[in-house]
C-alpha cells in the first residue's frame, strides 16, 4: 500500500531520474553545474512540492517570524539580511513583504535565480539579487548584513569548500548567521542533484575560532544553527511554537497519507468492478450464442416431432442446450449481485474517506486556533515584558539620580575640609564642631549607600520576579 514519502525519503527515486555526475569543466564542479543547468526548473518544483509536503510552508513560516521579532525587538532598523543561496526566492518573496525589512540575495545558479523576476520584477532582481561563483569572495563589504541565513542549501556544498563559504557569510555579518540545513537523523543519498553531503556545522564554526548552537526544530527534516559573530540573536522560537509546528506535520502527514491509501484502495475497487463488468459482458456474448442455439434447437424441435426417432435423439439434444443457457443466466445472474455488492462496498470506502477527510478539515482549524491563541499569549508576554523594561529604566534613572546626589554631596565635603585646613590655625577652638560636621557627612554617605543596596536589591527583586513569571507562563503554555 502507497505511503506519502517527504523529498528525503524519496531520495533514491530522485538520484535515478538525475544525470549522472561530470567531471569539472572551466572550474565548476558537477553537482554546482547541475543547478546551473537544471535550476530554472525547480520553480515549478517546488510549487508542486508545496502542495503535498507541509515541511516547505513551516520552514518558511519559522523564517518569516524569526525575522519579524527581530524588527520588533528593535534589532535593527532597517534589518538588513542576506540569503546565501537565494534560489527561486521562496524565502526572499516573503521576507520582502515585511515592513522593516531590507532582504538580498546570492546565488551560484543565475537560471534558478531569474525564477523570482515572475514577482519580484527585473528593477528589484537586479538591485537586491547577484550572482557569482559557487565559492570565493562574496560581493558584499565587511559587515554589510545584520542577519546572514541559508536554507537547504550547505547539504549542495562540497567537503572541501565548506570553511571557505562560512567564513565569508560571517565576514559580511555584523550581527549573527541562522542556518536552517538537514539534520542529523535525516538520510541522504551522495548521487542526488550531482552530490549531497551532510556538514557538523558546530565543528566546522569550531575550526573558525566560533560557537554554534543547534536550535528545536519545528518540523523533522532540518534543524536550526545559529553562530553570534558579532551582536547575539534577541529572539527565538518558544517550545510552544515548536511543538504546535511539530503536531502540524504529524498530523497533516498521516491525513496525506489516509487519503493517498482510501484512493489505492477505491482504484483497487474500481479495477475489480471493471473486471466484473468484463466478465459479465463476456457472459452477455455466450448468453447470446447459446440463445441463438436454442432458437435453433426448439425449431429442430418442432420438426423432429414429425419425424423418426433419429428426430427425437436430436430434440434431445436441444433440449440439454436449453438446460445448460438456463445455467449461464443463472450465473450471470450471480455475477450481477455481485457486482452489484462489490459499488456498495467502494461507496462505503468513498464515505469513509469523506470522514477522515471532514476530520482533517477539523483538526486544521483546531491548529489553526491553537496557533493564534499563542500568538496572542506571546503579544500578552511582550507586553508585560515591556511594562517590566519600563519599571525597570524607572529605578535606573532613581539610582543615577541618587549617585549624582552623593557625587555632589563629596564634592562639597571636599571643599569644607580644604576650608578647614586653611583656616585651621584660626578655627582651633572649633575644631570639635568642625569633626561633628564630618561624622554628619559620612553618616550621610553612609545612609545613602544602604539606600543604593536596596535599589539593587529591589532591582534584582523585580528581575527574579519576572523570570519566575516568565517560567511560570511557559509551564502553562506546555501544559495546555
């Protein structure tokens, strides 16, 4: 029975219907060449892939949200991000629709890159997207992008070139990269698309002097790397989310793959009704020749009734032919009821699958609902998040406020004690005034140095407070 197979579990049948690896012509290697001549057709590719496979709409959902917090968060405005390995632009169209949002594009393959001028338009294409080498230098200054991302695209990279493409995606990054690449427990055939290798992204950042953390995925066939090059992400996705994108697979998947098995087995159906029916009009053409046989027999009939015995053996004879065409109605007969009950049960299994089907339907608009109900706890944590920020500036200005007031209170301490040493000849007598004075002052200070602990411990106070509530929020979240 057929199952519904993701793009990596189909990686056998794909490598067969690949051209088999060339050797390297003018400097670029087979499996960069393939996407060069085979990469204008993956816009079409990857359109019917989106409609049978979920994984495609998650990873681009988990992009699009992980680029719109950051604008949110105030990362950077505008937050200029840069996709290695652009493609067709699934990534970029989206990307480019969100408002604080400067996005641009690489690639090696200028055949997949002109699929996005569909609606991205040439003037766009040729100011945000370039295209050059599948390694070396990239065109880009030093710093240029707070963001640099690739998606499914290091699993196309060769061993050897590896370290060469991370250093120079961290060397045009000022603030951190996300890769969103194959994971570790996902198979891979070497033939595939000219060349396929899975890369320890984590060692190969080590290699490079950096640290890379390997982030919850929300579907099974990538995961999440991130590396901090200069300024660290201020956003990820909470394990709610994750979880709610994982169920979403799950369960899309095992609808697809209902409804894949109740159409096998309505076209198993529709085959045995097709047999049936050929048999019975088989059955319809000999019913035919053995009624025109016993025409012909009953009309022997009449005559031998007339005639010698040798008239009377012959209607004998007919009369068999008759017994054995009343047989063949009878078993057309059978075959009828048969068929008849073979359309009864392919309804039943039509109906069955219209059930699921309504079932699915059902529990996507469960998902559905579950999905904004976390966007809206997520609006309610930034909120609150945003209040405790704003508390918290409040007792930062107190405190600065009282530093500037002991700064000043020393300063003219200062001057009263370099007062009294030019005058101490003259003020002898009252010299035990002078040092009441000073205990005052340093009573002072110290009072205000009790008031400046308790601040930070206030401040601290209001800070645990916060994470506790924080982790209180995502117990519950979990829990629900």
């Amino acid at each position: 029975m057929p199952d519904v197979q993701v793009e990596h579990r189909q990686a056998i049948e794909t490598a067969q219907e690949q051209p088999a690896p060339a050797a390297p012509a003018d400097g670029v290697d087979s499996n960069y060449r393939y996407w060069r001549e085979h990469g204008g057709e993956w816009v079409e590719h990857y359109d019917r892939r989106k409609k049978r496979q979920i994984l495609y709409h998650i990873q681009e959902l988990m992009l699009t949200t992980y680029m719109l917090e950051h604008v949110n968060a105030g990362y950077a405005k505008p937050l200029r991000v840069l996709e290695f390995g652009c493609g067709v632009g699934r990534h970029l169209r989206n990307l480019n629709r969100l408002p604080g949002v400067d996005v641009h594009g690489y690639d090696q393959s200028l055949a997949m890159a002109e699929g996005m001028v569909r609606w991205s338009g040439s003037e766009w294409f040729n100011s945000h997207v370039k295209v050059g080498s599948p390694t070396g230098a990239l065109p880009f200054a030093d710093g240029e992008f707070d963001i640099v991302y690739s998606a499914e695209v290091l699993v196309h990279v060769r061993p050897e070139h590896i370290d060469g493409i991370l250093r120079e995606m961290v060397r045009v990054c000022r603030g951190h990269v996300l890769h969103i690449e194959t994971s570790e427990h996902t198979a891979l055939v070497d033939g595939e698309h000219s060349g396929c290798w899975r890369h320890d992204l984590p060692a190969a950042y080590a290699r490079l002097g950096l640290t890379c953390e390997v982030l919850p995925s929300g579907y099974e066939a990538h995961s999440p790397y991130r590396v901090t090059v200069k300024r660290p992400a201020v956003w990820t996705w909470p394990p709610a989310i994750i979880e709610m994108y994982r169920r979403m697979e799950r369960d899309i998947d095992e609808g697809f793959e209902s409804l894949t098995s109740a159409a096998w087995r309505a076209s198993q159906l529709e085959g045995s009704v097709s047999e049936l029916q050929r048999r019975v009009q088989t059955l319809d053409a000999s019913l035919a020749e053995h009624a025109a046989a016993l025409g012909a027999a009953q009309a022997n009939l009449a005559t031998a009734e007339a005639q010698s015995a040798a008239s009377v053996a012959r209607a004998v004879d007919a009369e068999t032919v008759l017994t054995a065409a009343r047989d063949l109605i009878s078993a057309k007969d059978d075959l009828i009821a048969e068929l008849q009950r073979a359309v009864a049960a392919q309804a039943e299994e039509i109906g069955a699958a219209a059930s699921r089907i309504r079932a699915f339907e059902a529990r996507i608009v469960e998902l559905d609902a579950a999905i904004a109900q976390a966007a809206d706890l997520r609006a309610q944590l930034s909120a609150e998040g945003d209040a405790l920020r704003a508390q918290f500036a409040e007792m930062s200005n107190a405190r600065d406020v009282a530093l500037a007031d002991g700064a000043q209170a020393r300063a003219l301490l200062g001057e009263e004690i370099a007062a009294l040493r030019s005058q101490h000849v003259e003020m002898t007598a009252a010299r035990d005034s002078v040092v009441a004075q000073l205990a005052a002052a340093q009573s002072h200070m110290a009072t205000m140095d009790q008031k400046w602990a308790a601040d930070r411990a206030t401040v601290a106070g209001l800070l645990r407070e916060r994470q506790q509530f924080i982790e209180g929020l995502s117990q519950s979240l979990a829990l629900r």
